[in-house]
C-alpha cells in the first residue's frame, strides 16, 4: 500500500500493530506485524477499517502480502 510500509518484529515506531490473524492492536508489541506511515496525507484509522472489514480472518497476514497490496 503506497504511503505505509509494513515491517516485521520489532517496531516501536509504528502507527498500529497487526497480527498474523488480522487483529489490530494500538499497543507495541514485538513480535506483530508494524504498521508505518510513511506519507502523512494517509490515515492510518481509515487502513484499520478497511482492515477489519476485510474479513481479517480468512487471510494470512503477513509484510509480503500488506506491502505488495495496491
């Protein structure tokens, strides 16, 4: 997704936090999936929503696949 780079481990930095289940956490954790803003015309809490509306479930979340959409 142009605008956000996703990056495994550790990132304090982030936005949000994903897991490999698709569940956002606004908490840092370690070991999710970082969320990183890099143009700030982009709303992380529009991303989130579109996340969570996305049937996170039925996915595999992973930086491969978050960073190779749009």
């Amino acid at each position: 997704m142009k605008g956000f780079l996703f990056v495994d481990g550790n990132c304090p930095n982030a936005s949000f936090w994903i897991t490999k289940q698709g569940s956002i956490s606004m908490k840092y954790h370690k070991d999710l999936i970082g969320c990183v803003v890099l143009d700030p015309k982009n709303r992380s809490d529009l991303l989130i929503k579109m996340i969570l509306e996305s049937n996170p479930k039925d996915i595999i979340w992973t930086t491969e696949y978050l960073n190779n959409l749009g």
